[in-house]
C-alpha cells in the first residue's frame, strides 16, 4: 500500500529549519522598500546560510550542482519559499533563472554549461527568457522574431514582450523562428544572447504591481533585437526544437508557482484568521458572524485541495516525467491562481480598509495574484488543454451510454429467465 502524505524526517527538519528563516531573516526585508542592489547586498550573507544547509539551488540535479530532490521535495519547498516574493532569490530557484539553468542543463554543450549554467547556478549571473511576442503569447506559431545563420554567425531581429529581468540579466534565451518552412511547432530555436551584444534594446514596463519598476527581484521589459549578432555555437539544443525545450521548461516552473502560491495563501489565510479573531462590530467577533465562518471554511479547504492537487501533479512529473502530467500541470496552474485570487479577497475583505491601505501586505498580494491568470500561460489556455485531453477518452454515441429505458432492455435480455423463474415462484 504506497498511499503515504508523511514528509521523511530528514526533510521536514530541512523544511522547519526552511520555514524559520524565512520568517526571521526575510520577512523583515520586505519592510525595508530595497531596489534591486540594495536586495542583493542584504541577500548574498543570506545565501550562504542556505548554501550550508543544502538548500541551495534545489531544483537542479547534483550533478549539476543542485540537491536532486525531485519535484515532490521541491513543492514542499516552494510552498515555504512562496510566502515572501524574496525568499526564492535567496534559495537560488527564482524564475527566471531556475528555469533557465534547467534548459541550459537539459539541452546546453559541456561550453554552454560551463560558460553560462555554473555561473548561473552559483548566483554569479542573472538571465532572461525571452519567448512572448504582444498579443500571441498565447501562441507561439505566430511568434515572428527571426535569426539567420550569416557567415558563422546567428543574425537575430525581432521584438519581444514582458522579458522577465531583461534590462538586468546577463544574458537572454531568445526564441526565433530559424526554420520558417517547417512545421509550426520546429519553426523556432533557442539562442544565449549575452546582454551586452550591440543591437539590444529595452524598454522597462511599468506593472500593475511594480509601476515605477523598483521590485528588488524582477524587472519586466519589452525587448528589441536589431540585427544582433552571436556565434553559430550559441544555439542551445537542436534547430527546431525550442517548442519542444520551452514545454519542457514551463512543466515543472508551473508547479513551483503553484506550490509558491499555496504559500501565500496560507500567509493570507493566517491574518484572516488572525483578524477575524481580533475584531468585535455589532455585537459580537467577526469569527462568530457565518459569512466569515464561511471564509474560513471555504479558505482553508480550497487551499489544502490546491495543495494536494499541486503535490500529485509534482509526484506524477517524478515518477513519469512532465510531459506524461500535462493535464495535472494544467489544471492545477488555473486552479491554484483562482484559489489564490480568492484567499486573498476575502482576507482583504475582513481587514477592510486596512487590508486596502499599503499598511497591510494583502494590496500587494492581490496585485501580484492578479498576474498568476496569465503568465505561464493564461487560465482559459490550460482550460483548454485539460478540456481536449479529457475529452479524448471519450466517444460519441447517439443514444447516451446511461439511457434508462436502453440499459432497462438490456437488462431485462440478460435476466429474463431469472425474473420469469422469481414471478413463477410467487
Ligand atoms: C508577471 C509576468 C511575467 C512574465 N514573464 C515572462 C518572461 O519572463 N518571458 C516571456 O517570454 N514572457 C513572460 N510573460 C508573458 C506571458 O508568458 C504571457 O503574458 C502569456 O503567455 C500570455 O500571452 P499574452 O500576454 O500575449 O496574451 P495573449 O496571447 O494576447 O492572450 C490574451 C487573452 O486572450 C485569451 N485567450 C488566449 N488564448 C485563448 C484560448 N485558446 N481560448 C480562450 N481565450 C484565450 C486569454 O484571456 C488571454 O489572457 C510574463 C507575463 C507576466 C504577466
């Protein structure tokens, strides 16, 4: 019997250890209004701590200077991390550096790894992935950002949009369509394109929950590529084959975000709590009015759905691979961030004014979750891949496979002796 949802000791005394430092050592962080250099200064101490209980870059193989603790571990983790937007940094897994270095470590040459993966890995470098094109993010097909191969060299133009930490990355992986009369999905490779290459330009974008583009851990950008040249080696992987590598990528990325959102839900659903208790109107405490009783219950138990949703869709990656788990992935991804648009909600709600002034960390929150519909690839997307995958196992029938009066005639065919020897008997 293989059903267990116990954590192995030696983890979950890595994960209290986790869940104490986040609190104690980052949280006050957030207090402090930091830009991105001030962060990093305060983070690097920080980082070693982590580096000294081998929490460091744990979404990596060892051999690749990770932990290899698989998904599962990794969502544990993530579900800590995610409580504060700065923890992940200090860890050595935030996007889009995490995911990158997995691509660089799935499909980069012994050159690229060295070059770019270790430094990365070791919070030397900072990157970029640069794959949305405005208004066909959703699909990528039409994405038109191009390179040629001219004299030895790659000759990359194009434009892209929300290229998380372009403008401070050290480099870029940059999606273009190489092979333009091939099928739509081996139209496009992937490139490392060193920031510093001539013909880069950017323009940082003002966020919903960042407009003057002072966050400590990611800037956003839309990103030009005017004739930029890099060499014919830095294609990373195959030609054609940066679909199939960003599918790769964005699988077990979404189950982070998703375990990173059960974190702050919970870090939400706390000061609800906390709040509910504390406050006496009309008569009584806002925990004995039903409405909020309400919220609680439904909080709590969407939550821990979300949760265990998440951990099965992490444990399926670990035991078949992400590609297997695409439907646990997807659904899991527009599940969770309206789990997390509602906890939040309804902690705001309980706080009232207060939970609406910057004097609470719940404005920020919702600001932040209202980006969890869209990046990675928005809700109604990964509604329809888990719609089209489900609907596959079924087939069409003109009369319905639980029609009464059919199945009566079947039955009454396959029992008739039975009943004919019942009615004779009475
Ligand atoms: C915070 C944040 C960080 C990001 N970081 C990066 C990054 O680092 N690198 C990068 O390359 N990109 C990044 N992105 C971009 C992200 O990947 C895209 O926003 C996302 O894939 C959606 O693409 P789009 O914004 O172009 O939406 P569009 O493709 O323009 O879609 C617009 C809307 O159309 C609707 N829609 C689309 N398809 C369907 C459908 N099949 N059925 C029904 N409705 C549909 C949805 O409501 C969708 O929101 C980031 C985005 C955000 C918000």
């Amino acid at each position: 019997m293989a059903w267990d949802f116990s954590t192995e000791p030696d983890f979950a005394a890595k994960l209290d250890w986790a869940r104490e430092f986040v609190r104690t050592e980052i949280y006050p962080l957030e207090t402090l209004d930091l830009d991105h250099h001030q962060f990093r200064r305060l983070a690097a101490p920080l980082q070693e701590q982590v580096k000294e209980q081998q929490l460091w870059a744990a979404h990596l193989d060892p051999a690749l200077g990770g932990q290899g603790y698989g998904q599962l571990h990794l969502g544990l983790l993530h579900e800590i991390l995610g409580t504060t937007e700065l923890a992940p940094y200090v860890f050595g897994c935030q996007a889009p550096d995490s995911g990158n270095a997995e691509l660089l470590a799935l499909a980069g040459t012994e050159e690229q790894k060295q070059q770019w993966m270790h430094p990365l890995l070791d919070g030397r470098l900072l990157s970029a992935f640069s794959m949305t094109e405005q208004g066909t993010g959703s699909d990528p097909r039409q994405f038109t950002s191009n390179a040629r191969l001219v004299d030895g060299e790659w000759v990359l133009n194009g434009r892209k949009w929300f290229v998380g930490n372009a403008g401070r990355a050290d480099f870029h992986i940059v999606m273009a369509v190489t092979e333009p009369d091939a099928p739509p999905h081996q139209r496009m490779s992937m490139l490392i394109v060193p920031r510093s290459t001539p013909g880069i330009g950017i323009r940082e974008l003002g966020l919903m929950n960042d407009t003057d583009g002072r966050h400590p851990v990611w800037s956003h950008c839309e990103v030009t590529y005017d004739d930029v040249r890099v060499p014919a080696e830095n294609l990373l992987g195959e030609r054609g084959q940066a679909f199939t590598l960003a599918q790769k990528r964005l699988g077990p990325g979404r189950i982070h975000h998703c375990m990173r959102w059960v974190g702050v839900c919970r870090r939400a659903f706390d000061m609800l709590c906390e709040r509910a208790v504390s406050i006496d109107v009309h008569g009584s405490l806002l925990s004995e009015k039903q409405t909020v009783q309400n919220w609680v219950a439904d909080s709590k138990a969407a939550i821990e759905a979300a949760r265990l949703l998440t951990l099965q869709a992490a444990w399926k990656i670990d035991q078949v691979g992400a590609s297997a788990a695409r439907t646990e992935i997807a659904m899991i991804k527009y599940h969770g961030a309206t789990v997390l648009h509602d906890v939040i909600d309804r902690a705001i709600q309980v706080h009232g004014s207060l939970g609406f002034s910057t004097d609470m960390p719940l404005e920020q929150m919702y600001r932040w979750a209202r980006a969890a519909r869209i990046y990675d690839g928005p809700d109604e997307v990964h509604r329809v891949t888990v719609a089209r995958r489900v609907l596959r196992d079924y087939t069409p029938r003109a009369v319905p496979t639980e029609h009464v009066p059919t199945r009566r005639a079947e039955a009454l065919a396959r029992f008739r002796d039975h009943l004919e020897v019942a009615v004779a008997a009475q």
